[in-house]
C-alpha cells in the first residue's frame, strides 16, 4: 500500500477527478476516507464510479396480495393534504355554507344533527376570519358534547416531559 | 358518531383553526402543508365514540407527538399550550375513532415483536459480515407515500456490513407488517421490506450482496407473526387496527410521547 498522495503519480486518474470533485456534490467524510484509501492503494477509478458512490443505494419490495384477502381487507382510513384553505368550489358556495353554519349555530335547540353540524364548520371554517371564528364559535362549541363556558379556560394539568408551560385538561 | 379535533394557532384556542372529523372512518389523517408548525393548542370531543388525536412533530405522523383521549374519562379533552418545546411543531394529525373499552384488546407490540426479531434475525446472519446495530424500534406507519392507504407496524433495524481491509458499511431494513382480518381471523402479513446503504465506492456492491436475502425474510416474519398470532386462536373480531405510541390511559385526559415508544395493535370483539 502507498504511503500517501505524494507518491502517485500525478497523471495518475485518481488525481484527475481530486479537485473536480465539488462538481459531483459534496464528497461525505466516508466517501473521502474512502478515495485516500484507493489513492494509497494506486487503484483508479471512473468518474462514473465516482458519481454513484455519492449515493446510497436503496431498493423496496412488496409481498404479492392474495386475491381474496385482498378483497377482505376494511377500509379503514380517509384524510387529507392540507395545502391551503380552498376547500369549496367557489366563493359564492362559500357564502351559501357560510350564511347555513351562522343560521344553524343561532338556532336554538338541536336543529340540526351533529354530524352535520360539525361537517357544515369543517367546510365553512377555512373561510372564515378571526373575527368570525371568534363570534360563531361558543354558540357551535355549545352543541357539542362537554361543558362550553370551560372551552377557553384550562384546568392547568402539568404536561408529562413538556415542559412546565403546556397545560392541558379534560372534563 | 365520531370524534372531532380542532387546532389553532395560539394558545388558549386563538388565532385561526382547523378542524376535523372521523366521520364514518376508523381513522381521519391530516398533512399539514401550508400550515404546519403554526399550532399551539388542541381540543378534541368524543361525538358518541371513545377516541385519541394526535398531532405529530413531523409530516409523516412521526416523531413526537401530543395526544388527547376522550369517550373514557372525558368527553372532551385539550392542551390549552402544546407547552414551549412543542409549540408551533405540528406538522401532521391523526383521529382515531375507537370502540368501547369492552370490546377491545389492546396488545403493545414493541417487546414482544423485537424479541422474536433479534432470535431470527441474529439466527439468520450469524457467522457472516452482516450484523445488528443495537436494537430494532418498533413503531406506527401510517399512510406511507408508498401506500397511501395503508397502516403498518414497521421493525427498523440499522446493520453493519464488514468488508475485507476497508471500512464498514452502515445499512439498514424495514419491515412493514400489515394486520388485517380474513373471514373475522386476525392475519399478519410482511408486506413491505426496504434496504438502504450509505453512498460509498461500494454502496451499489454491498447493497446487491445484502439485499436479496433481507427482502426474502419477508416469508420468514410472516411465517413467525402468523405463529404469534394464533394465540388469538380461532376467534372471531369486527375490526384491527394500530395507534402510535404507548397504549394511551383513557382515565387520563392526554400525554406526549414519541412515536418510536411502541405501537398499539387493537383488536376488536
């Protein structure tokens, strides 16, 4: 094994690629031991080479389905990629949904089923401002199971390992 | 029937929301891109279901996380501040709509998954240049980009790979188990494996002399999860599924955890 760089020759095609390097990417502390260690031992090696050995090498498989069980599975999930608040179709929709939530929120009683209620918020909140966050939401929260008039109070409860500020609760 | 939750952006429920509800679903995932690490505080409600909610550190419904249990103890539960080390950290949420306490087992997999892990899999390596690197975390994966619709318990494990006269190589595998029910009998299939090893002169080399047997001990886990699971024997369940973390304390009303502490299978009578 050579002792170090200073031996090789210089027209050697290691020493070719040693400040071009940058090009290829930034080289990591392994791949730098590991070019100082070909150098030593006077073998060349290929730009090409040189370029995957910036990356690691991954590769993923998946077990074939059994056609029945396939079709036995639950569904059990839905969601969503939140990107921006454009849930509705068009202002004019918003409006609608937004002038219904208002109605049904003023409404005294149960004038409407929860589920649906709380679908017409989900659809009309990204819509909504502070302001009118502020005013519709006791009378929504009101419908909803709990005690309301605790919604912007916390009973304190010390969090567990966050920190002696977050306060939590649950009635 | 369903479990709501709603975040804002300030503490004490200020500032702008966003809300969300189970619906029919076992599960309700939300991906926080435009608004993520802007939340401060969480209130969850139990709308006729016992459930959990829980908002992440990061994207993929990982790293910490804090968590809220409502339908046990409390009807309605909230962290009025996620608390300084927290705050403005979420970037995802999950709502899990749950059964009543009666009819559910739950069965903490991390222990009992990683013992019978490193039996094989040292059993399997023994003797060659492929080794463990500490202990394999068993953890939740929900909704991965490879398959959007899916939930799995994953067993990662970070490997050494010894080459002759040269520095070793850092890899290391997942394994993505799937649970599902066939015919009302409670199944575990490997459904996924993933190789990964660190770029290098010999990345591709190494990768290609490894990978071919740890994407085959797919069959083996398989093989070794069916024997745990019958247990379960022959009897019949509704439903199966998965919650991050630790097995949440319904008489509590939240925690924090982390997602790497352990993940919950729930099977349903």
């Amino acid at each position: 094994m050579a002792a170090n760089n200073d031996q090789i020759e210089p027209k050697h095609e290691l020493l070719a690629y040693e400040d071009s390097h940058v090009k290829y990417g930034p080289a990591t502390a392994k791949l730098d031991t590991e070019r100082r260690l070909l150098a030593e031992m006077r073998l060349p090696y290929s730009a090409e080479r040189l370029i995957d050995a910036s990356f690691a090498a991954e590769s993923s498989q998946r077990t074939q389905d059994d056609a029945q069980e396939a079709a036995d599975r639950l569904q059990i999930g839905a969601g969503a990629f939140i990107a921006g608040g454009d849930v509705l179709g068009s202002p004019a929709e918003a409006n609608e949904v937004i002038e219904e939530l208002k109605r049904s929120c003023a409404a005294k009683g149960e004038s409407k089923e929860l589920d649906d209620l709380v679908n017409l918020w989900i659809r009309a909140e990204p819509w909504l401002d502070d302001r009118e966050i502020a005013d519709l939401w006791p009378d929504f929260a009101a419908k909803l199971p709990g005690e309301p008039e605790r919604i912007n109070r916390s009973r304190g409860a010390d969090a567990q390992g966050e920190g002696a500020r977050a306060q939590g609760g649950g009635h | 029937m369903s479990v709501m939750a709603t975040l804002w952006e300030h503490r004490d429920f200020q500032g702008f929301s966003k809300t969300s509800n189970s619906g029919n679903f076992r599960y309700f995932w939300n991906r926080w891109g435009a608004t993520n690490d802007v939340f401060s505080s969480m209130r969850a409600w139990s709308l006729g279901h016992r459930g959990n909610a829980y908002a992440f550190e990061h994207i993929n419904f990982d790293g910490r996380f804090a968590a809220l249990n409502v339908g046990g103890a409390f009807t309605s539960s909230w962290w009025s501040y996620f608390g300084d080390s927290f705050n403005d950290k979420v970037s995802s949420s999950l709502i899990v709509a749950r059964e009543s306490q009666a009819n559910e087992i739950e069965v903490p997999l991390r222990q009992q998954v990683a013992s019978r892990f490193i039996a094989l899999f040292d059993a399997q390596t023994a003797g060659t240049k492929l080794s463990r690197r500490g202990d394999p975390r068993v953890y939740g994966t929900f909704f991965p980009g490879y398959d959007i619709s899916k939930v799995f318990a994953t067993i990662d494990q970070d490997l050494t790979v010894q080459l002759d006269n040269w520095p070793d190589y850092d890899a290391n595998v997942k394994y993505d188990i799937e649970f599902f029910l066939v015919n009302g009998r409670l199944r575990g299939v490997c459904q996924w494996s993933h190789v990964w090893v660190e770029s290098g002169i010999f990345s591709g080399t190494v990768h290609d002399r490894i990978a071919p047997g740890l994407h085959g001990a797919r069959g083996q886990l398989t093989a070794a999860i069916q024997a745990q699971l019958d247990l379960f024997g022959s009897r019949v369940f509704r439903s199966v599924y998965l919650l991050p973390g630790p097995i949440p304390d319904m008489n509590q009303f939240g925690f924090f955890a982390n997602h790497t502490d352990d993940v919950i299978l729930v099977v349903v009578r």
